[in-house]
C-alpha cells in the first residue's frame, strides 16, 4: 500500500469539509437561518456539496486496489482475516462517535424540540449498527451520513471476494461489476442501500490504482475514460462525472509519481496542516453531527437577530468540528486502530 500521498490528503480535506457544510445547511434551526441569510450559498451547498461523497468512494475502491491486489490479483492469504480488520477499522471509532452522538442528542432533545434529533435508541437498534447493517434492515440512523461507513465496508467485502474469486483474472470480474454498476444499479434509486449501486465509483478507483500502477498506463486511463462516457452517455449523472475526473486525476498522478517520482510540492506547514486535516477526515465524519446537535441548540437559545449571526455561529461551530475530530482521530481513532483482534 502506497505511503500516503499529499494529493489523495488535499482531497479529502475539501470533500469531507463539504459535506460537513453541506449538512449544517439541511438540519435544524440553525439551517434555515442560514437559508434566509444567503438562499444562494445554501443551495450550492444543499444541491452539490453532498456529492463529495463521490470523491471518498474512488479514493476508497483505490486504497483497495492497492492493499488487496497491487498488480491485479489477490496477494492475501489470510483474506477472512484482512475482511475483520477492516471491520474493526471502521466500527471501533464509529461505535465510540455513536455513544457521543447518544449523549449529544439527549442534551439537545432536552434543550430544543425538533424533528431531526434522533430518538433513544432501542436494543436492535444498536445491534444493527453495531453490525453496520442499519442501513439494509430500514433501522433509524442514529446520525447523519452514516449510511457510508456501512457502504465502505460492504465495498471493501465486495471487491474482496471479486478479487478472490478471479484469481488472476480477476480485473475483468471488477470490470464487469464497475460497468454494470454504472449503466444499470446505480439508477436504481431504491439500491442506495446496498455496495453494487456505488461500486462504479469505487471500481473506477481501483482501475486508476492499476493504471496508475502499470507499464501500459496511458491505455488503461483512455479505457477508463471510455468506461466513463459511456456511462454519461447512456444516463448523464453529475456524481458520475465527479467521480471519473477524480479516478483520472488520481491515475494520472500515480503514473507520474511511478515514472519520476514527482511529488506534489506545498509549503512544509502547508504539508502539515494538509496531512493532519486529511488524516481525521473519518473522525470529522463520525463527529461532526455532535456539534450540529449542540450548534442548533445554542442558536434557538441565543435569538440572535443581527445581520451575520447565523454565519458567526456556524462558523464557530465548523472550527469546533475540526477541534473534535482532531482530539478524536488522536485519543480515539488512532489507538484503537492499532488493535490486533484477528491474527
């Protein structure tokens, strides 16, 4: 698996603080304030910022590639085992966001009546989201957005067992599945529950890897350009769109840097900062909706009326997700990802 690249951490930067904006325009007081303030600047965010979703999806079917099979096929003896890490990787950090999103939502039930607060969990529940199967079963989310971590893990099992199953031809079989996703289940708009409607994105993911990766890589990009096309053309889907161009970019890079090492140049504190924002991303996804929570509570408090207001809490309200998903990725997420349950 590749070390991690400066690029791939830049993108995940912008795509994960999109989609935290995105939902501090759809949910609560605080939101509809935003609205009236500037309806423009919501819209954007409501109708476009979401589908950054796309952008973690290719990064996520390219990390794959890259750790399953770095030259096309399966190089796991121990794929049941690789499959339980996986698992604990995602659910251990979002098992302790879910306990803080319980206690966050039960402030906020007490201190302002509203729809979009979740209930008090119930036994299954639980369960289902500790199995990532909340999703599948219709079970109440306990938090926005995490329908993904559940996707995520259904994708990575997916492309494993595609991998396993062709052996060394096993490129062809993520090829059928990546077309097939793209021109048939993801306009399925019941699917979005299951890995097949999403696998395009993650399939041209792990194709931008492998061309990236290979001798014949300016062929394989053009094929996975066409593969692209095709698909806007069958059915044009902006989504789709993003996701292509982020595939190319990420291939096209990856071919550079294996042909001159050349590397993606910032300023050294720009580097840094780039690196430790990109690397709690997933914690600013798990986390973020505790301080929507909060956020909107302490606006219905406040009544504030002046011009900006809803701006200026939003705004503190954004930097507070970036302190808690920092804290969070160094206390939480970090040492439990040095956990070894399956050996």
């Amino acid at each position: 698996m590749p070390r991690r690249q400066l690029h791939i951490d830049a993108a995940k930067v912008v795509a994960s603080h999109l989609i935290v904006l995105h939902h501090f325009t759809v949910y609560g007081p605080l939101a509809v304030a935003l609205d009236v303030a500037a309806p423009r600047l919501t819209d954007f965010f409501f109708e476009y910022a979401r589908m950054a979703v796309q952008v973690f999806l290719v990064i996520g079917g390219y990390f794959a590639a890259s750790s399953l099979a770095p030259h096309g096929h399966l190089q796991l003896s121990h794929l049941i085992r690789r499959i339980g890490q996986r698992y604990l990787r995602l659910v251990l950090p979002f098992s302790v966001a879910m306990l803080l999103v319980l206690v966050c939502s039960a402030v906020a039930r007490s201190g302002l009546p509203s729809e979009f607060i979740p209930a008090a969990p119930g036994l299954l529940q639980l369960l289902a989201h500790a199995g990532l199967l909340h999703g599948v079963l219709g079970v109440e989310p306990l938090s926005i957005g995490i329908w993904y971590v559940a996707i995520d893990f259904q994708l990575y099992v997916l492309m494993a067992f595609l991998l396993w199953l062709g052996r060394r031809q096993a490129q062809w079989l993520v090829a059928v599945l990546t077309l097939t996703s793209l021109l048939v289940f993801n306009l399925q708009a019941d699917g979005d529950n299951w890995a097949p409607y999403f696998f395009g994105a993650y399939g041209m993911g792990a194709f931008a890897w492998w061309a990236g990766h290979s001798r014949h890589a300016g062929p394989r990009l053009v094929a996975l350009a066409g593969a692209g096309a095709l698909a806007l053309l069958w059915d044009f889907r902006l989504r789709i769109l993003l996701a292509l161009a982020v595939a190319l970019w990420l291939g096209v890079a990856r071919w550079r840097t294996a042909q001159d090492g050349t590397a993606h140049a910032l300023p050294v504190s720009m580097s840094r900062a780039v690196r430790v924002l990109g690397r709690c991303s997933y914690a600013l996804f798990l986390t973020h909706f505790c301080v929507i929570l909060l956020a909107n509570v302490a606006w219905a408090h406040l009544q504030w009326t002046f011009a900006g207001s809803a701006g200026l809490v939003t705004l503190v309200a954004w930097s507070a997700c970036v302190v808690l998903a920092l804290a969070f990725e160094r206390y939480i997420e970090r040492p439990l990802s040095g956990l070894r349950l399956f050996h």
